[in-house]
C-alpha cells in the first residue's frame, strides 16, 4: 500500500487550480472566463441542432441562474447569440457568434498545449489509461451527487 500525505481531492485540487491559472491567462485578452470559454467549446462541439439553456445546465450540472449570469455577459461581449423558438416563445436557442468561432481556433492551441504537458512522459496506453481512470472519478461523483440528492427529497 502506498503512503499517501494527501488525499486524491487535494491533487485535483492542485491540477485545477493550474489549469484555471494557466487557461485564465490566455483568456484575458479576449475577455472570457473560463467557464464562458467551457459554454462556448458545448456550443460548438455538440452534436445537437439546437442548444438551449436547460442543456447547458444538465451538461455542466450548474444551476439555471449561473447559467444565465454567464451567457448574459457573453451576448453582452458578443459571442453569443440567443434565437427564439417560432414553435415555443419560452425556449430559446443559443448560437455562438462568428466572434467566439475565431477564439476558439485560438484556445484550442493553448488546450493542446497544455494537454501535451499534463501527458509528457506518458505513453499512448497511460494516456488512454488516464482518460478511461478520469472519467470513472467523474461518473462516481455525479453518481454520488444524484444519490445524495434523492435521499434529500
């Protein structure tokens, strides 16, 4: 067994703040958090014809009005656009702009970057490896989560 001074929530915790400090940096020349830059990546990389609110909160697993507090403040700086529905009046759809279509060609740059760091000296199988143990801790928590939210209920 190995003897560990910390537990795993304090590396992640590490490898986060790194990664927010280093994407932040990037992102202050075009004015984007990089919880904005998150939404603008769903936008443009989802497979769905149509993006409205509701998916970005189910994707991200934040609340509708963090939602709407950072997709105000894009459509203000002009890297989103909200299209109403002609069928349903409530719903509206959310586009990226030709703006964040430019930034995005830039940021991915920087998130390849970054990636090649995180995965120097690995080999392709750690890598694969990596993602495959990533995602296991991910769906663990949001398993946990939606348990701990029914037993609230």
């Amino acid at each position: 067994m190995i003897n560990r001074k910390y537990g795993y929530g304090f590396y992640f915790r590490c490898i986060q703040l790194q990664l927010e400090k280093s994407m932040n940096e990037e992102l202050k020349e075009f004015d984007l958090t990089r919880s904005q830059l998150d939404i603008l990546r769903y936008l443009k990389h989802s497979k769905k014809t149509h993006v409205n609110q509701k998916d970005i909160e189910d994707f991200f697993h934040i609340s509708n009005p963090t939602v709407t507090g950072l997709l105000n403040r894009m459509e203000q700086k002009g890297y989103v656009i909200r299209i109403q529905n002609p069928d349903d009046k409530r719903i509206r759809y959310i586009q990226i702009t030709d703006k964040a279509e430019d930034i995005d060609k830039k940021i991915k740059k920087h998130i390849d970057y970054v990636e090649s760091i995180i995965s120097k000296g690995f080999t392709q199988e750690e890598k694969e490896q990596l993602f495959c143990l990533l995602a296991k801790v991910k769906n663990n928590l949001l398993e946990e989560d939606s348990a701990h939210v029914k037993n609230i209920e």
